[in-house]
C-alpha cells in the first residue's frame, strides 16, 4: 500500500492549497452529520473506496506502481490539453534525449494532427522510417499493437524509441485523394541510434545571385550551434539573400527560437508570453543584427517556434512568408523534472506576434499562397526542381534583393 499512499498524500498536499480558498470564500456544505466536507475530501475518500474496491474483488494481479503511475497519467489526461503531459522515468528519458538531437528510435518528427491523431511530418534520410517505407503525411495510430492519438503523442513516441537492434511494429493509416478514408498499413521497423542534424544548408545560384538556402527542421538544444556553423559558412561563401524553410518544423526550445530570431531583427519586440494570471513577459531582440534580404517557407506543419519565428519576421517587415497557414501551436509548455526520474510537461502559457495576433488555433497566414500539389512530397534539398513552394519563394526573393 506504500505506493497508493503515496499518491494520495500527493492529491492531499495539492487539494490542501485549494481548501484555503473554499473556506475563505465560504464554499463549504455540511454533512448528514452537520460536518464540513470539502470536495476534496470526498474525492479522496472516493479514491480509496474505489481501491478497496480492486483489493476486494479484482481477479488479476496487479502492481502497485503501474495503477499509481495510471492515476498520475489520468490526472494529467483529464485536464483536456494534448500537450500536457505525466511521463514514467522511462518516458521522461526518452523525452530529454530527443532534446540533444541523439537518440535510439527510427528517425520520424511527428506532431498532433487537426484531425487528433499522430501524423508524420519528417522522415529522416536514410533512417529506419524511411527505409521500412513510411511516409510524410502518414498518421501513426498503433504502437506494438497499442492505440494512440494526438492527445497522448509523447507516450507514443517514447514507446516508439528503445534499444538500438530492436524492432517497433507501426499501424500507420495512410490516407489519398483517391482513399480519403485511408487504409491501414503495419510495418517492423528496426531501431538504431540516430545523430539528427535539425540545420541544413546550401547555395543556389539564380539569375547571377547567390541565394542561401537554410532549412531548420526543429528547434532542439543542439539548434543554436548548428544554426550558426551552417549560417556562417553561408555568409562566408557571399550571399544575397536567404531562404529561410520552416516547413514541416514542429517547433522546440524557445530560447533557441528567440536567438536564431534576434539575428536577425533590430531592437523590439519578438514574441509576448501571458500566463494564467494574467503576467505578460516580453522577448526583446536588440540593435545588432544581420540585414540580409530574407523570405521564409512556411506551411501547415510549421508550428509553435516555427510560427514564433514566421510571426516575429513577418510583423516586423524583416520577411516575406511563401507557403499556406501555418498549424496554429501558440501556447508553451514547461519541463518539470521530478526528483525520481520522471516529470512533466505543463502548457503554461500562451503567445502573441509582435503585432498582438494570436496565433493558437489560428496560425499565420502566408504573405503570397504556393503549394505543392502532391501532398506527400517531402522536402528534397538535393532536388528543388519539383518544389513549387521553394521556387516561387526564389521568385520573392530576387524581387527583393533586386528592389
């Protein structure tokens, strides 16, 4: 019972700073009895009824720990938000490596879909993903035979990730214009260790114009050092302009959003953050900055630091966005570490372009509309000619530099 007791001295210590407000505000009811019962109160009284319900009758063994950590999951599940999140010791492992860019899985960026499921947005070159025959625009709806949906992604994808040389089975539903209902595909992917490179660059020469290219496909902790490697190698080759690609960029670390940001952007505002209470913080880049002529590739998977960045750039009048609206992620979660391994994510706050725009639900939208017709075309650097979102951004960007 040393676990059970645990979780319910947890509620109580929460529910405690509750109770003050009730009795301060005076919303208490009494008892049968003429005693003052609070809510929480019965609730706890509720969740023991209910384990001794299990104790008394349940058929099965089970563990202590595994209905503990349940009733944490569930907690957190309640509370309607897919990117709030309880994670095991295990699973919150597994979160912080992805955040250093190595890690044991099979090299695919997901993200929740509109739609509530789990949808491929990345496949990496070369990877196990890529190899097995998964797809961009894929939704992953089983993981060794286990449902999942948008609202427990980061589950999913810890149980995707494990020991190098061993195989994950995937259910994806692969949806066409010709199958809009989609159909249901398995595949036996072998994990591996994966060093994700989240920057890629290159020069296009156009019309006697060195145009950089700089695709960001996240921002995680390792993002800052690659972004200036890659960037300054561009700048050292004579540049006249860049393409900025966040498509298909889930977002990450807002702090590494905000320095790739500041490069770029004079003195003001790049992004505001309100919490529940009502605090407004304001991220600020300064006077140094880089005046390159820039346009930014933008479309539905562009998310949360990606839309930052897009929104910051664009209200700003740094950058023209060429692509379609973005996803809409405008909220920010907190790691909370816990001293036994595991944690949480918790969405704390919510944030505004420079401008004031939300942008939760909504997203932004493109300056000037392109899309690539074939829906699950996946972004090819080596190969820009069947890109039609990256050449009309060429096309806006020579205007640019020739202005």
């Amino acid at each position: 019972m040393k676990k059970f007791g645990k979780f319910i001295l947890g509620l109580v210590l929460v529910f405690g700073v509750g109770f003050t407000g009730f009795i301060i505000g005076g919303n208490y009811r009494a008892d049968m009895e003429g005693a003052i019962v609070s809510k929480e109160d019965e609730h706890i009284k509720d969740m023991n009824l209910l384990k001794a319900l299990i104790d008394q009758n349940f058929l099965f063994d089970y563990k202590e720990e595994d209905l503990y950590q349940g009733s944490l999951k569930g907690m957190y599940a309640n509370l309607g938000d897919p990117y709030t999140e309880y994670f095991t010791k295990d699973e919150f492992s597994k979160l912080m490596e992805s955040l250093n860019g190595r890690y044991k899985g099979i090299g695919v960026v997901v993200q929740a879909s509109k739609e509530g499921l789990i949808q491929a947005v990345q496949i990496f070159k070369d990877s196990p993903a890529e190899e097995a025959g998964i797809k961009v625009g894929d939704y992953l709806i089983k993981v060794d035979g286990i449902e999942y949906s948008g609202s427990n992604m980061d589950e999913a994808v810890a149980n995707i990730k494990g020991d190098e040389g061993t195989s994950v089975k995937i259910t994806v539903l692969r949806t066409s214009e010709d199958n809009p209902k989609g159909e249901e595909l398995e595949f036996e992917v072998e994990r591996r260790e994966l060093e994700v490179d989240t920057v890629d660059s290159r020069i296009v020469e156009e019309d006697g114009k060195n145009i950089g290219y700089l695709h960001i496909r996240s921002f995680d902790d390792i993002t800052d050092e690659e972004f200036d490697k890659e960037y300054k190698q561009l700048k050292d080759q004579g540049i006249d302009g860049l393409l900025l690609d966040l498509r298909n960029n889930p977002g990450g670390a807002l702090d590494v959003c905000l320095n790739i940001a500041d490069t770029f952007l004079d003195k003001g505002v790049i992004v505001t953050t309100e919490d529940k209470n009502g605090d407004i913080i304001t991220e600020e880049s300064d006077e140094d900055h880089d005046d390159i002529p820039i346009t930014v590739l933008i479309n539905e998977n562009s998310a949360s630091a990606s839309e930052i960045l897009a929104g910051a750039l664009k209200d700003r009048g740094r950058a023209k966005l060429v692509g379609t609206k973005t996803f809409g992620k405008g909220i920010v979660q907190k790691i909370f570490p816990l001293e036994d391994g595991s944690g949480a994510k918790i969405t704390v706050s919510e944030y505004h372009t420079p401008s004031g725009a939300k942008i939760n639900k909504v997203g932004i939208e493109p300056d000037i509309k392109a899309e690539n017709k074939d829906k699950t075309y996946q972004i090819n650097p080596d190969n820009f000619d069947d890109d039609e979102v990256f050449n009309m951004g060429l096309v806006v960007l020579l205007e640019e530099i020739g202005e």
